[in-house]
DNA sequence: AGCGAGATTAGCT
DNA sequence: GCTAATCTCGCTG
C-alpha cells in the first residue's frame, strides 16, 4: 500500500521518528544565545553498536566566547578549546571535576569561538541502555539525562570519542535533529555553576519540564 | 528540601 | 597548587 510512497532515508541510520532531519550547518551560524533558544525542542540522536538512543533537548546555555569571562575560550584558543574556534556545528565535550564529561555544540562562523552547553534531555529511546550506562534503575527515567554529566554518561559521551564530531552528519555516531516539535514557552535564568558573569541570563529551558537539571 | 563534602583529573580563563 | 560549565550520598530539620 505505501511502500511506494516511502522516501528513501537520506543518512545511514533511519531516525526512530521518520520525519526528523538532522540540523544543517547554517542552523549553528548565528550568536550563541539564538543557537541555544532554537535547540531547545530538537532531538539528539546516538548510535551505540546499532542501538538509537534519543533525547528531546529541554535546557541549554549560550556561551559567548572572547567576550564572556566564564566561557572555555575566554582566554584564546587553546589545545583543548581548539574546537570552538573552527567551523560551526561541531561537538566540543570537556572533562570537568575529574569525572564528568559535558557536551557543546560550536557555532558561529570559524574564528569565533560562541558555543551552547546541552544542560538536559528529555530521553525518548534507549531508556533501558541509557540506564545501563548510568547505573541506575529504568524506572526513574527524570535522573537518566537531567544534568549536563549525566546526560553524557547516559549516551557514553567522551572527549576522546566524540570532541570534534559533526553534529550535522547523519552518517555519524552522534548529530542533532529536528522532528518539527515547537516547545509552546521558553524561559531565560542566569547560568548554571559557574561564578564569573553568574548574573548574566543565559540558560534557556522548556518550562516545567520534568527533565530540567533543576526546576526554574 | 536543602546543605556540605568527597570523588578525581586537566588546565591554568 | 588551586580551580572547575558536576553528581551522589549522607546529614539535618
């Protein structure tokens, strides 16, 4: 009946959700707090030995390079920041308190270092690896990807894996997509952990959330 | 529910 | 040497 009607997939791994499209490059070309406003609602999509695992992004914050004092590139481009001062589109994971792993998204053009933190998810698919790899019960799936380190753990994101990737790839093991979702609010409160510019209001969440790393 | 400490590594903002 | 875009657990109340 509809097989004739189905379009071939474009990318190597079919999306779960069949109208998804992974994001362009012109989508992360913009400053950082517009990037970080549009991803919420967008989908991130992980592959792991054949396995999907998505989240729907419910809080990022924008971080605004040579300009912002608790941005990674405050101080120049370094060989860990490197990434953020490429091209747009790209993963730039960090390893912080000795133990945690946190994922960026790079935007604006090459040579300017702006990028969004992806501070929650709402997970979608791969509950059960997801938990796996955090250890935890699949039953509280809110504690599953509610943090920027958790939601690393849970999608086995590290530097060595996955720094540098393009987030635009749909051949790749890790890259954003947009199945249409519109999120009805989104609310702006100062940033997360950080102590210089700490009043500046750039964290943006899907309120009310049950996925938020701390309710607003 | 809210606070404080410990875990543990890389980069020096 | 010290700090850091964090998380979890245990204590308090």
């Amino acid at each position: 009946m509809e097989h004739h009607q189905n379009p071939q997939p474009q990318y190597q791994h079919a999306l779960l959700t069949p109208l998804a499209t992974p994001l362009q490059r012109d989508f992360f070309l913009p400053a950082p707090d517009r990037v970080a406003r549009a991803l919420l609602g967008k989908l991130i999509v992980r592959i792991l030995d054949g396995e999907q695992l998505t989240g729907r992004i419910v809080e990022t914050e924008a971080y605004f390079g040579l300009d912002d004092p608790a941005a990674h590139a405050y101080a120049g481009e370094t060989a860990r920041n490197r990434i953020l001062f490429g091209p747009p589109g790209h993963a730039y994971v960090y390893f912080i308190y000795g133990m945690h792993y946190c994922l960026n998204a790079s935007c604006e053009p090459s040579g300017h270092a702006g990028c969004v933190l992806i501070r929650a998810l709402e997970p979608l698919s791969g509950l059960a690896t997801m938990a796996r790899l955090r250890r935890q019960p699949a039953s509280r799936p809110h504690l599953l990807t509610s943090g920027p380190g958790k939601l690393c753990q849970a999608l086995a994101i590290t530097r060595a894996d996955s720094n540098g990737s393009d987030l635009t790839d749909p051949n790749a093991s890790l890259f954003f997509a947009d199945d249409g979702f519109r999120p009805a609010q989104i609310a702006v409160t100062p940033r997360i952990g950080i102590s210089k510019a700490a009043d500046h209001p750039a964290r943006f969440v899907i309120p009310h959330s049950k996925f938020l790393s701390r309710a607003l």
